[in-house]
C-alpha cells in the first residue's frame, strides 16, 4: 500500500479533477496560520493533519466548528503547550489545556 506525499498529492489531483474545493474561513485560515508557523518557529518538525468531521463537512460544503488536528510526533498535550509557548512570545493570548481521558459516550 503506497503512503506518503505522492499519494497524498494524487488525492488532491483528483479532488481537483472532480471540482470539489474547500474553503476555509477567515478563523480556519487563521488558525492553520498559526499552527504551521509555531511548529515551524519551535522547529517542533511536526506534521499536522486535518482529521474527522471537519474534512467531510468541508467537502459537502457544510459549517463545522469541531476541527480535529493530527500529529505524527508528540501528545497533543505536548503540542498544545509548545503552542501556548508561541502564542505568549508572540503577545497572544494563550488558553487552557484540557485533556479528555475517556470519550463520555
């Protein structure tokens, strides 16, 4: 099974051919703007993925609000206050880390 950046780009090549586009809101440009320059400025060396929910509603064209974000080297935990980290170098305003042990359902 073939993975990695030329499957993805393939993926991409055929969303394209069939006309499906996603557009991201000013928040969602916003914040996968600022995800990708604190990794980078952390040189945190982590790739981050869009997952779940939020990619299907995008592709039908529907809202979502409920962005799920994978990442292929550290806890979220970890990402999240490397990212508070930034976000304080920056003057931004940082936010409280949560951790879910057990889905509620």
């Amino acid at each position: 099974d073939e993975e990695g950046p030329s499957k993805r780009s393939r993926v991409i090549e055929t969303f394209c051919q069939r006309g499906i586009e996603a557009s991201l809101t000013p928040f969602e440009q916003e914040l996968f703007t600022t995800l990708r320059e604190a990794s980078k400025a952390l040189q945190m060396g982590t790739v981050m993925r869009v997952a779940g929910g939020w990619v299907r509603d995008k592709l039908l064209g529907l809202d979502s609000d409920d962005i799920d974000i994978s990442l292929d080297n550290m806890s979220g935990v970890a990402f999240a206050e490397r990212l508070n980290q930034f976000l304080k170098e920056q003057g931004e305003e940082r936010h409280a880390i949560h951790v879910i042990q057990q889905n509620p359902e």
